[in-house]
C-alpha cells in the first residue's frame, strides 16, 4: 500500500483517536502528524502479521501515551481562558464534552473507547491493547455506561 493511500485513508481516523486521548485539537494534530511520519519511516518493515490500521493505530496510541506521559512529567500551565475557549467552540458541545469526558478515562480506557468510536474491530482492539476478545467486550460496555452516566450527571442526552 502506498503511503499517500494509507495517510488519506486513515487521517480522520488517527486525529480522532489523538483527540480522544489529549481533547486538545492542536496537540491531537500534532499527534497525528507525528503518527505518519513514523509510519512514512517503518512502513517498508510493516511485515503485514496484523492489518495495516491495525498497525497505525498502534503507532497512534504508543505516541499518545508517550505524549501524556511528558505532561505528567512536565504540567503545562493553563492557556489564558480566551485561548482555550475559542478553540473549543469550534466542536458540537456534545462532542466537546465526549472527548473532555474520555479524557478522563484510565488510560486503557481511553484506547479502548477511541479505537471502538473508529469502528476497529474487536478483534484489533484485543491485538493492540493485548487482551482478550471477551475481556475488550466487556470493558467497552462498561465504558459506555460510565460515559452515559457522566451525560446524565451533566444532563446531556
């Protein structure tokens, strides 16, 4: 697969599981970003033993993870509120508050939830996280109830 067809194909889908993880557009572009080009840089020793999304999406999560763990390490200091809030009004509210609500997932959460919402597979999520099928379904359901209950605590629907 070429590069261009692979980065065209999965974009939308990378920005959305790094907007998942950090709930900043910015720092889940640059995320992405960084996303391809360790793709762009790999891709000749991809040995196609999982799929390729299977593989990017791995890619994705190693970096966001390795992303959140700088910040732990160094906390940046809030953005002025007038900063932060006209990013924000870019997105749906209830899109805004899904992705503020994931952000506070357990980590392992958080994977999990983001690669559902991008419709991958079961199976791929249980390859990339390295849990069961069994285990990844019922974790996914239980995290569908704790974000539901976060929506009526906050009274979204």
């Amino acid at each position: 697969m070429e590069f261009e067809t692979i980065y065209k194909t999965y974009w939308d889908r990378i920005f959305r599981l790094c907007m998942g993880f950090v709930n900043d557009h910015d720092v889940a572009q640059d995320l992405a970003q960084e996303t391809f080009i360790i793709v762009w840089q790999k891709l000749e020793t991809f040995r196609n033993e999982s799929g390729i999304g299977t593989w990017i999406f791995r890619i994705a999560s190693n970096n966001c993870l390795r992303q959140i763990e700088k910040e732990k390490r160094f906390p940046k200091s809030d953005l002025p509120n007038h900063l932060t809030e006209e990013k924000q009004t870019s997105l749906e509210p209830q899109i805004q508050f899904l992705y503020q609500c994931i952000a506070e997932l357990p980590e392992t959460e958080r994977i999990i939830i983001s690669l559902e919402l991008e419709d991958v597979k079961q199976a791929e999520i249980a390859k990339i996280i390295g849990l069961s099928e069994a285990n990844v379904r019922v974790k996914i359901h239980r995290i569908k109830e704790k974000l539901t209950q976060k929506f009526k605590e906050n009274g979204q629907q």
